[in-house]
C-alpha cells in the first residue's frame, strides 16, 4: 500500500523539478543563465541587481532570457533592441497584464505619462 504512494510521491517530484527544463527547450528564447531547479536564476542577481545585470547582458547579449523562480523574464539591457522589440511587437504589448504592483500605486495612470 505505501509503496505506490511512494512511486506517486517520486514521480510527481521528478516532473515538476524536470518539467521546466523540458518546456523551455521547445520555446525559442533568448539566451541566458541557467537556473537552479525552483528558484531558477534568482540567486544569479546577487545583491546589486543593476550591476548584476550588466554583467549578465556582456555574457549572454543585450536581450536575455532569466528564469526568476517559476516566472520566465525576457530582460532588454539596450536602448537600441529595446527600440527595436517595441516597434515591430506594439501589438503584442499593448495587450500585457498590469502587474499588481503597479495598479495598487495610487494614480496608476501616472506611470503612462510621456510613453506615448
């Protein structure tokens, strides 16, 4: 009786620290760090985010990919790419969620001014 529960247990470990993996080799992303199983590159930040970040970008490009516990983050460190993803994807993020963070400031609008 305990050991099915136990190959259960097992198994379903086994996916979800391997699924990750398994998921973002059938996406096509930018290059980037690899990160650790559930935390993902979070620890590769360090305590100075920026210039974490910088040195990141001189390794892997301005356009990166970065798995920040079980969120995947695409990171623009150039003005140029930035530029360049905007212009030809408007469509794509002109339909994004507004984080949490950013509808709970009190004039959320506040942060559209000068973008447009």
């Amino acid at each position: 009786m305990e050991l099915p529960i136990l190959v259960i247990i097992f198994i379903s470990f086994f996916l979800f620290i391997i699924k990750p993996y398994i998921n973002s080799k059938s996406k096509k992303l930018p290059p980037g760090p690899t990160g650790l199983p559930i935390i993902g590159s979070l620890l590769k930040l360090g305590t100075k985010p920026n210039q974490s970040l910088a040195e990141l970008a001189k390794k892997h490009g301005p356009l990166m990919t970065l798995q920040l516990g079980s969120l995947t983050t695409i990171v623009v460190s150039s003005a140029e790419v930035a530029k360049e993803i905007l212009h030809k994807h408007d469509e794509t993020f002109s339909a994004r969620i507004v984080p949490v963070a950013v509808a709970a400031q009190p004039n959320p609008e506040a942060m559209h001014v000068g973008m447009g």
